[in-house]
C-alpha cells in the first residue's frame, strides 16, 4: 500500500510528481511480485485524475519497475535495471529506478594509459593517468564491472578521494569538471572468467560491454570499459521518425 500523499499544483507537473512518490514506495514498501494498487487506489490516496496516474504508472512500466499482467493486474516487477540512453552517473542512473547503489573500488593506480585510454585522451605514451577499476552493485546484485582511465592533469589527486561514490560529482566539485558530453557504443560479449566471478554469473553468460569517452567543455576526461550483466541490465530508449 502506497501512502496517502496529496499532490498539488506546482512547477514540476503531476504525473512527475506523483512517479517521483511510487518510486520510493516501490523501493521502501514492495517486494518483486507485489500487487501495485488499482488506478482507482491511487487516485484516492494522491487526489489526481486518473489520466495523471496513467502517465505516472505507464512511465515506471517502461523504466522496469512495474509490470501489467493482462485480466490480473499491475505488479512490481523483478528488480531488472532498465536504463534510458541517456547522460548520467551509475549512482544517479539506479536511484532513478529505485534501487540502491554501492560501489566497490577494486583498483586504483597511477599508470600510464591503455593504447586505447591514451588514444581517447589524447595521451603520450610516457604521461600517466589514473586508472579506476571498480564493481558497481544495486540493491546488492552486482551489476557492472567499470574499467576507467583518467587524465592525471585535469584532475590531479584523484586517488584522494573516495572513489565509492560518483566519480562524476567529484570531477565537477573538485575539478569543476562537469561532464556534459559522452560517446558510447555497445556491444554484447560473452563474460570471460575473472569478470563471471565477480558479477555472480557462470563463464561465457552474456554480458553487455560499453565503450565510453566522456567530455568536459570538448576536452574527453574519461575513458571508460564497462562490462553488465545481460540478464540484470536492459536499455530503453526513444526513437523519432526523421523526415529527410
């Protein structure tokens, strides 16, 4: 059961509001298989129309969080992260869908880059960077193993600070830094054994790898591998018709 919270009028509109509010209750009050409440239920309990809860609902239906079952229902669905191609950290990325991060930082060195790390920083081979291996995990499952290179001149000392958090709000706090651009391909692998271990998945179990340069102000900051689990993790996105 959600908790009775009126929603009024305001600069953010309804149905963001009131996606805002199920997505904390889906994280605090439901387990994966709970019935979520009828559109009725929650029109009463937040005084909207039933156009708003339609929105709101149909938005955590395709961020994962809630599944319609034809003639039964709406449930709360497996917590499987699906993402939105879009800019943003992990830690930022997982709150959004009501999950929990943590981060654990396997490895951080002052080294000199990766043929590619230095390629996408536009490094010589005698600088050095800052490489940050890390396992990123949401409501205790792990979810992603990052592999990231950093150039040790834009953000010197980096290794000082506690890189279990959002490496990005460090980058912009720290070094005023902010990423504002990012590149990415995608592709799908087979996990190799060192990355099976730590993802809790068996060797050669699918995985997603993403190839990633991000920028601050057209100077590329990071370099990035990043190896998910292809069963815990989906992209979702937007596609417009262009007409030419």
């Amino acid at each position: 059961m959600t908790r009775a919270v009126r929603i009024g009028d305001g600069v953010v509109p309804k149905h963001e509001q009131l996606r805002t509010l199920l997505t904390d209750a889906i994280a605090r009050d439901f387990a994966p298989g709970d019935p979520f409440p009828s559109e009725r239920r929650l029109c009463l309990d937040h005084g909207v129309s039933r156009v708003t809860v339609r929105a709101a609902v149909g938005q955590l239906e395709r961020d994962g969080l809630l599944t319609r079952v034809r003639g039964k229902g709406t449930y709360v669905a497996a917590r499987t992260a699906r993402s939105r191609l879009h800019l943003a950290s992990f830690h930022d990325d997982m709150r959004r869908l009501g999950l929990t991060p943590t981060t654990v930082v396997l490895e951080v060195t002052h080294t000199p880059p990766s043929p590619e790390a230095a390629k996408a920083l536009g490094l010589g081979p005698d600088q050095r960077c800052y490489r940050v291996r890390r396992l990123r995990v949401a409501d205790g499952v792990p979810m992603s193993i990052d592999d990231a290179w950093y150039d040790a001149e834009l953000a010197p000392g980096l290794d000082r600070h506690d890189l279990s958090h959002s490496i990005y709000a460090i980058l912009l706090e720290h070094y005023e830094l902010p990423i504002d651009r990012a590149e990415q391909s995608v592709a799908a692998r087979q996990a190799d054994e060192a990355s099976a271990v730590l993802l809790g998945i068996a060797p050669r179990e699918p995985i997603l790898v993403f190839d990633r340069t991000a920028s601050s102000g057209g100077r590329v900051v990071e370099y990035s591998v990043s190896r998910y689990r292809g069963d815990r993790y989906e992209l979702h996105m937007s596609l417009d018709r262009e007409w030419t």
